[in-house]
C-alpha cells in the first residue's frame, strides 16, 4: 500500500487550459481602471492596448465589434475604466483583459466624444465663420430635414404658413435618433443640394431631448455634410441651452425648430412694416438732397458771375493780355540781340575773306589745275597762269621766273613780237592777254 499517491503530471497545453479556466471563472466580468498606452489598431480592426497604473500594467484587446459601438475615440494617457473577463492565451503563459467596453473615467463617453470631435473639425477650420455662407433675406424655396412624425416640422409648418402662406416648402423626412438616423440626415443634405439645387435655404434638425437623443447631429458624417452643403443650412437642434456638432459647422444656429421658422421668413406684417420705414427714410434722404439742391441754385443766381457774365472773362483776358506784351517784348529783345550777333560775325567773315584783298589791286593766281601758285621758283617759261581779280578773271602765260631775291629774266611785253601775238589769236587762244612776270 502505497502512502502517497503519484502526482498529477501536466502538459505545457494542459497547465495553460487550467490557468484559463481558473482565471475565466474566479473572477468572471470585472472593471478595470488606469491609464491607456501602447494603442495599435490591427489590420482586422481589432484594438489592443496596455492599462497601467503607477507601479503595474495589464494587455488588454479590444475586439472589432466592441470599439465600433464605443462613441468616443481611445487614446494614450486617457485614464478609462475598461469592463471584460481575464484571459489567457492557450499558446503562451501570459493573461490579458478581453475588453467588451470602454468608458473614460471622470467625464461621460458622450462628452468626451463631443469634445474630441469638436477639436478636430475645428482644427481643420469647419467652423471659421469665412466659410459659411449668407441666410438670404427673403427666401423662395425652403427645405426641412426633420423627422417627419416629431413636434419640430408642425411647428415649423406652421409659423412658416402663418408668416408667407404662399412660400415654397420641400420635406426631407429622415430618422433623427437611433440606428441609422446619421446616414439619414447626411444622405438627405447630400440630395437636396444635388436634385434641388435652387433651394434658397435649409432647415436641419428636430425637437429636445436627451444628449444620446440629439446624437445624430454630433456625428461626423452629419458635420461634413453641413460643411459640403452650397445650399445655406441653419441647425435647429433641442432646446436654446443644447448645443451639438452640427450648431457650429451650420452657416447659421437657431436655438428651436421654430426659432428657426422665425429667422427664415419674416412675417407680412413686419415686412409691410420694413417697407414703410425705408420708404419713410427715402423720402427724408429725397428732401434732404432737395434743399441742398435748392441751396446750391439759389447761391449760384446771386453769384458776381451770374450777374455780371463779362465778370467772369476780365481777369483771365487781362492775364492772358499780360502773357502776349510779356512774351512779344521778350521775343523782340531776342531778335534784336541776334541780328547784333549776327552782324558781328558778318564782318568778321568779311574781315577773313581771301577776296577782300583783291578790290585793293590784288589778284590769286592758279595754275591751269586750279591750285594757288604759291611761289614763282615752281614757275617755268611757258607755264599757262589763272588770273583772278575782284572782278573777272584772266589768264596769262610765264616768260619769266624768280627767286624773290633775283630778277626776273626774260622779255618785256613791249619786246614780244607782233608775229607772235598773232600766232596766238590764229592757235584760237582768244582774245589777247596781257602777260603778267
């Protein structure tokens, strides 16, 4: 008889398996509160993350299914309080927390999803004011996206009835909470600025109710049609103290429904009453602008000129007057220091002159080629001269020529033959010429 009994002997698998089944089953759904870090989304849409405190940590997953129903974003440093069972897995000695819900800790999911998504579209400028788009003045056609059931569309029906019967209304009706209320909205924001592209304004919202009621129009889909729409939208969610995403992407925020019938369309009255009042104002602005009319004529009657027209030309005419004397007496001195100049330079170029010596008795005597005879040492007997006097000209033939030291040589004009001379006149040399040494 053996006193003890053979231990239980475990595999690897089977170890881990029991470890599971305890973890599994001693502490069943529990909460968990701490910090998230170490975030990463995998390719299958599963989230898995680290909780931890100041001295430890614990994995945790996220599964698919789960982080799609979580309304607000996870991020690392948020403290959060995660609800799901412990876990291990099979192939490894490690346990983890198989998460099914997220909440942060200290402030609501709800909140916490509107303010995150408030600071991202802000960020990226939807709700700058520069893009938004003017409410027309006087609306001819106005669409409403409401649920078509709710207390918002009578209200609206009827103030707008009340205020212009004759006005234009197109009804969109969609969900506005609930499973599939954002596609809804979005999709009927999408349609109208597509199929009804004259619409002059757009009413989107729905009655009160609580913060998951008015949800929809916190949704991003719904914002980012707001914020495509070329049709103006004014947003009329809730109540006056309820504000969600689609107040601040909306050209325009309207505290209810029928705040918002209100500002769309104003009644005949008022308008019948805005009309007398600018008629009232064209009127004064009119008389106002015809006194000073009247002003004006009166003092230009009485005016000098007005009385007296030839006024009006005396002083020009005597300035004019004044120019002409000016300018004639400047031009007369002018001239007559120019023909002064002008005489002057005269008889210098009289004075330098090669033919004023020739009226004292002079002449300039060329050789056949035109060129002064400078010297009578370039001279032979025969050489055939150019005379030229102060009037006419002669030619002459050398018989003679001298250094101006020696004297000439040759015959005197007495001495020339007479046969000679007539020898000349038969050689056609023209009429005789007196030969100059």
């Amino acid at each position: 008889m053996k006193l003890f009994m053979d231990p239980k002997i475990y595999s690897v698998s089977e170890l881990n398996r029991s470890i599971k089944g305890l973890l599994e089953t001693s502490l069943g759904e529990i909460w968990v509160e701490g910090e998230l870090s170490g975030l990463k989304v995998s390719s299958l849409g599963h989230t898995y993350f680290d909780l931890k405190d100041a001295n430890s940590n614990v994995s945790a997953v996220l599964f698919k299914g789960f982080a799609a129903a979580s309304k607000f974003e996870l991020q690392n440093g948020l403290l959060a309080r995660v609800r799901g069972n412990i876990t291990t897995y099979d192939k490894q000695s490690k346990y983890q927390l198989m998460a099914r819900e997220v909440q942060p800790a200290g402030i609501g999911p709800l909140q916490l999803a509107f303010e995150q998504l408030k600071k991202k579209l802000a960020g990226e400028g939807l709700f700058d004011q520069a893009r938004k788009h003017p409410i027309p003045a006087l609306p001819q056609k106005i669409a409403v996206v409401t649920s078509p059931t709710g207390a918002a569309i009578r209200d609206i029906l009827s103030i707008l009835r009340r205020r212009y019967a004759n006005m234009h209304i197109i009804i969109a009706p969609v969900k506005v909470q609930g499973e599939g209320s954002k596609e809804e909205i979005a999709q009927a924001i999408k349609d109208l600025n597509k199929n009804f592209p004259d619409i002059d304004v757009m009413l989107v919202g729905r009655g009160g109710g609580s913060m998951e009621d008015l949800w929809a129009f916190n949704e991003e889909i719904v914002a980012r049609a707001i914020a495509g729409s070329r049709i103006p939208i004014i947003s009329c969610v809730g109540h006056e103290t309820d504000f969600t995403i689609a107040d601040f992407v909306a050209d325009l925020r309207a505290a209810t429904p029928s705040a918002a019938a209100e500002l769309v369309v104003k009644s005949k009255v008022e308008l019948a009453s805005h009309i007398a009042q600018l008629e009232k104002r064209l009127l004064q602005s009119l008389r106002i602008y015809y006194e000073n009319l009247l002003g004006k004529f009166r003092r230009l009657v009485s005016s000098r000129p007005m009385l007296n027209p030839l006024a009006v030309f005396e002083r020009p005419t005597r300035r004019l007057d004044d120019a002409v004397e000016g300018l004639l007496a400047a031009s007369a001195d002018r001239l007559r220091r120019a023909g002064e100049l002008l005489n002057l330079q005269t008889e210098k170029l009289k004075a330098l002159s090669p033919l004023l010596p020739l009226k004292k008795g002079y002449a300039i005597v060329k050789d056949m080629k035109g060129r002064a005879v400078k010297a009578a040492s370039g001279l032979s007997p025969g050489d055939r001269l150019s005379l030229e006097f102060a009037e006419g000209r002669a030619e002459a033939e050398v018989i003679g020529a001298s250094g101006p030291d020696a004297p000439v040589t040759g015959h005197k004009s007495q001495d020339t033959s007479n046969d000679k001379k007539e020898s000349k006149k038969k050689d056609g040399d023209g009429p005789e010429q007196e030969n100059l040494w």
